[in-house]
C-alpha cells in the first residue's frame, strides 16, 4: 500500500513525539511492505511564529490533498495573550472544521500495566476500564455565532438535525462493534439543541435494534463517570460535553499520556492526535511520553488505510514494552526503567 501522511508536529513537545510516531509508522511499512510518504506542515505558534497566522492556506490544503494527517499538538504560553482569532487553538477548529471531521474518536483505556496510576480505588474499577467517547467536533459552540460587545458577550450552540443524525449513527455503529451499548449524553432538561438531539437518538436506534441505549444529563453524566465507569462503555455527545467528559475519562484512566484520538468524516479520511496538550515545559527535554502519538498512527493504520494487522501490531508493540518494564517519567513508579522519549520510540520500534 502507499499512502502519503500530512504530518503537523506543531508546538512544545510536539515535534518531540511526532517524531517517535513517525518512526514506528516508517517501521510498520518496513515489517509490512507499505511506502508511507510524508509532507511536514507548520500550524498553531509555529505557524504564527513563522508566518503570522495559526492555520495557513498551504497547511490546509496540503493536509487536504493527502491520505490522512498526523498531528501533535498546538498551543503555549507564549501565544495565550493574543486576540482569540489568532490564537493556536484556532489552527486545530480550522482543521477540524476546514476538513469537515465531525467525528472524534477518544478511546479511555487503563492499561493493565499502569493501574497504579488510576486515581480511582480498586473496587470501582474492577478489572479495568476501556470506554469509547464519540464525540461531534464540527458544530455547536465550538462553530456558531459570537461576539462580544464591552461587558457583554455570548457564543451560540446550534445543531441541524442532519449534524446530529450523523453522529449519533456512528455513536451506535462504533457500540455495535463493542457491547453494544451506548450512552447518549444531553442536557435535554434545558437545551433545545439536546433535545432534539435526543429526538434523533430515538429516531435513529429503531435502526440499531440490537444497541442498549441511555441518556444522561451531561452533569450526571460526569458524575457517573467516577462514581461507577464501568457502566459505560461508547458514549456518544456534542462538541463541548466531549471535550469535557473525554478529558474526565482519560484522567480517570491516570494515563491521559499514552491516549490517542482519531478524528473522522464520511469517508476513511482522517486527523490523528494524542489527546494530551503541547506540554511546553518540557517540549524539547526528551521527558515527554510518545505513547498516545505511536497509538495514533495504531488508529490511522485501523481507520484511515483499513490496516487491521499493522495496527495490532502496534498496540502489541507498546504493551510488550510496557510488560518490560519501561516507562516515562510521566507513567513511571518504583522499580521500573525509566527512558526518555527517544528510547520509548525506539523500543516501541524494534519491539515490532
Ligand atoms: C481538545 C482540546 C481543544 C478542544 C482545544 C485545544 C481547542 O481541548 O482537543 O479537546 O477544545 O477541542
Ligand atoms: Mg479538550
């Protein structure tokens, strides 16, 4: 197979992890006989810092123009006190939106090697915790109307039903793949746009007859992701309910290093992120973990190019590394061996 990657390394450590991704992606293609090519794009401070603007024209394009995109992070201190339309963040809603990915895929796994790190106590966590939040990325909040005005200001959450329809149906084909359960969260007792939401769910799953669904108030939803995580297993919400339950899980998980993301539209096209930030504290130290990034490629390789195998092999490759014993500093507890990012990724690399 060959197939040409958009690699946005972008800010703080980014650079540092994109790296290690790309070189289990080039061993992957190695082991399996693939030619994976790659076009490097600057976004976020990097792009501001080189041209002025956090999403260039060419970045786009050439992300759009290739097989799926890579990136690592975006954002930092350095550019927080700029005008919200020049911020980083707004490289990563221009991609999202610009590429037209309303699906976000952000698995929360605890990793039976780093259960230690869960913050949750034994009993409610039982024998592990794999859950499956979908979360819509290209409408609501995040993209409708805004404004400030002196002391006032306001931003608008709308959704069409087609918006809503669409990711509600992959919310239960995703379930269907797993236990066949799914969460559907809302904050119906309140928002019109969740309760039509939770109109279309109950349109929809008339067509999904063997998928269990619930719904949950997002508060409650939060709630019962410490109280009992285990019920859930895919849950399917809006932008911003998303973005904040699926940092809640990953933590809830204690290894928001080692958790990728995959971010969808119709078609197999697809961005792949480690869920964590920019880190710029320790960007360039070779400290940072580039678990979550190698696990992104896993997730390319499994949505985007439909490379099941090569996949799994990735994700054997970080488990048997984590069994020997490696850790970075961020997943680290006594008694194991300590590496850097460079020695993660080569590990990662030869364990394949
Ligand atoms: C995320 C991030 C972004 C979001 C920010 C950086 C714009 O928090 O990917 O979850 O809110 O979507
Ligand atoms: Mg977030």
């Amino acid at each position: 197979m060959k197939k040409h990657i958009a690699v946005v390394a972008g800010d703080g450590i980014g650079p540092d992890i994109v790296g290690e991704a790309l070189k289990v992606l080039a061993k992957v293609g190695e082991k399996f006989g693939h030619s994976f090519t790659t076009s490097s794009y600057l976004a976020g401070g990097a792009a501001l810092d080189s041209v002025g603007v956090p999403l260039p024209e060419e970045t786009l394009k050439g992300c759009q123009a290739s097989d799926s995109v890579l990136l690592g992070a975006v954002g930092g201190p350095k550019w927080d006190t700029l005008a919200s339309n020049l911020r980083p963040e707004k490289a990563l809603l221009g991609l999202r939106g610009g590429m037209g990915l309303f699906c976000n895929l952000r698995p929360a796994i605890l990793y039976k090697q780093l259960a230690g790190a869960c913050p949750l106590k034994n009993e409610i966590v039982g024998e592990g915790l794999d859950l499956m939040v979908v979360r819509e990325l290209t409408g609501g909040i995040y993209f409708g109307q805004r404004g400030r005005e002196d002391d006032s200001a306001y931003d608008t959450m709308a959704y069409s039903r087609a918006e809503i329809e669409r990711i509600v149906r992959k919310g239960f084909e995703i379930a269907q793949k797993r236990s066949k359960r799914l969460c559907s969260v809302d904050k119906a007792n309140i928002l019109n746009t969740s309760q039509l939401w939770r109109e279309v769910v109950k349109q929809v799953e008339v067509d999904y007859p063997d998928v269990q669904v619930s719904h949950l108030y997002v508060d409650n939803a939060a709630m019962q992701l410490v109280r009992n995580p285990r019920q859930f297993d895919v849950i399917v919400t809006e932008n911003m309910f998303g973005d904040i339950l699926s940092d809640e899980a990953s933590q809830i998980t204690g290894s928001i290093g080692m958790l990728p993301s995959a971010s969808l539209r119709e078609d197999s096209f697809g961005m792949y992120e480690p869920i964590h930030g920019s880190a710029p504290d320790i960007a360039g130290k070779n400290i940072a973990n580039p678990i979550a990034t190698i696990l992104s490629v896993a997730m390319m390789l499994r949505y985007s190019f439909a490379l099941a195998t090569e996949a799994d092999a990735i994700e054997q490759a970080v488990s048997k590394v984590l069994d020997m014993g490696y850790r970075t500093s961020d997943i680290y507890t006594e008694g194991m061996k300590k590496v850097g990012t460079n020695e993660m990724g080569d590990l990662i690399a030869q364990a394949l």
